[in-house]
C-alpha cells in the first residue's frame, strides 16, 4: 500500500489533499467574492483581469445557488461548461475559479485545464486582411486613424498603447513595461512622422499620445468600441475586428517582407518561437490558393 505523503490527507473518494484543507460542504455567498477580489487589488492585479475573474466567479456562483461547495459539484459544472462553451473559454473561468479555491483553502476544488486541440487553419470569418484594415483607416477619423495605424505599423499589445508618449515617438523608441516585462518597440519612419503630426494637431506637447479629455490613456474598452464603430462604417464585419486581430495582421504581412521568423519573434516581443508561428497560421482559403499555384507549375498534378 502506498503511503500518504506528509502534510496530505486522502479523501472518502481518494483524492489526495492537504491536511488544512475541509472535506466538509462550504457554502458561499457574496462576501467571499468581494474579499477576493480585494485581496486582488491589494497584491496589485490589473483592472481587466480582476473584472474577468469576477464575472467568472460571479457565473459559478449562480450557478451553485443554495448548494454547498463540493469537488463533485465543481467538477459537473465544468462537464456543463464545456457543453456550451468553447474550450479556451471554459479554461479562463477555471483558471478564476482555481485562484479562488486556493485562497479559501478548498485545493481540493481545483480542476485541471481542459486540453485544447490547435486548430491547423486560422479561421476565415474572424481573419482581417489587409484590404479590410486599409478600408477601416479610410473611414476613422483622424485619432482612431492613428491608432489603427501603429497596431498596424509595430504589432503591438492593446496594452501597451499606453507607453506611446510624443517624448517615445520623438525618440523612434517605446520602452513598454508590461507584467514585469521590459523590451523596445521600434517605429517604422513613416508612422513616427505621422504620429508627430498628428501630436501637433492635437496640441499634445509632452506625455501620452492617446489620451481622454481627462488627459489619461485611453481604456481598452474605448479602444474595442471605436474599432467596432469603424468596422461598421466600413462594412466589415465586427467578429473581424479587434486590436489583437491587427497583431496578427502586422505579424503576417512581417512576416512576408523577408520571411525572418526570428526578428518578428524579436519585434512581437515572444519569449518562444512556437508562439510567434501561431499567428502564422493560413486560412484553409489561402492555403488552397498557394497549393493551386505550386500544382499548376508541375504538370499532372492539378486539383483535377
């Protein structure tokens, strides 16, 4: 028989836990989440990520309703989930769930991430092409122009917009200081003169480039909501259209210019290689259309 290693205890089911841990039903209310989310703040989590956790616990907790907390009843929520839900999302509401269940001492709550099989094509109805993005910077005005444009011009996060100050964009050079990590965004010639003119317009003198009336960086949400208005103006579809998707266009069409899969990894700001191939990704479309192009160039092997 094996033996229970120290500081741990085995459950009615045989689930090994630690011994702080109690195997009886919790109930839970409101005044749990509310300090969590505290304790959140207080260890110095973003906004954004703090309002995703609450709405997925928030979720989980309607959910229960009345029931106490149980491994089982966690677990049969997950097998509802993923029922309606895609995987990726199911996964994010669990990663909130576990970090809450670790702070109540319920370890024993904590559920593994449901694997996810990498899909080979990027999907076509969710996919910006460079026509569409060009469409999109015709119709925005002059602020939003702007700022579509460097998405554009340098693949940056929605995040890091924040960092583009005209003290930056005079220097060629954003030094983006983002979850603890540190690296330099490089401005194509062409943007930071655009980016100069359009400080000047604005009578922006010193500080943040993109900024509210209160003169503070715009809010991601402002960012979506704009993007989204101007895809409409543009006749493209929304689901198209997101500061994300212009990453993945800037990565793209890097990508062509020279095929150095390295200095993109470099200009995105990757730790690994595997993640910069991942906005590589062909359209099953576009992959058709290069396979046609290499078969009719050697005789007998058309698509018939």
């Amino acid at each position: 028989m094996q033996s229970i290693p120290t500081g741990y205890k085995t459950t009615t089911s045989g689930l090994l836990i630690p011994v702080h841990v109690e195997e009886k039903a919790m109930h839970l209310d409101i005044s749990r989440l509310t300090a969590y989310l505290n304790h959140l703040r207080m260890a110095g989590k973003a906004t954004a990520t703090i309002e995703k956790y609450s709405h997925a616990i928030e979720q989980f907790l309607l959910y229960l309703g009345e029931k106490a907390l149980t491994v089982l009843r966690v677990r049969e929520w997950a097998t509802e989930q993923m029922e309606i839900r895609a995987v990726t999302t199911v996964n994010n509401a669990i990663a909130a769930l576990n970090g809450f269940f670790r702070w109540m001492g319920r370890a024993d709550c904590v559920l593994s991430f449901f694997r996810v099989q990498e899909e080979q094509y990027r999907p076509e109805e969710k996919s910006l092409t460079l026509p569409e993005y060009q469409r999109m910077v015709d119709v925005a005005d002059e602020r939003i122009k702007m700022i579509l444009q460097t998405f554009y011009a340098t693949g940056i996060r929605v995040s890091e917009l924040r960092f583009f100050t005209l003290e930056a964009v005079q220097a060629g050079q954003v030094k983006v200081n983002n979850k603890g990590k540190i690296r330099t965004v490089f401005i194509p010639p062409e943007t930071q003169k655009s980016l100069l003119a359009y400080a000047k317009q604005a009578g922006i003198e010193s500080g943040v480039l993109f900024r509210n009336r209160a003169g503070a960086a715009l809010s991601r949400s402002f960012i979506w909501r704009e993007m989204k208005r101007v895809a409409r103006a543009a006749g493209i579809a929304e689901s198209k259209v997101f500061p994300h998707n212009l990453r993945h266009l800037f990565a793209i069409e890097r990508y062509k210019e020279d095929h150095d899969i390295e200095g993109l990894r470099l200009d995105m700001g990757h730790s690994q290689l595997a993640t910069t191939q991942r906005y590589l990704k062909e359209t099953l479309r576009e992959r058709l259309e290069r396979l046609k192009k290499r078969w009719g160039k050697q005789p007998g092997r058309g698509l018939g």
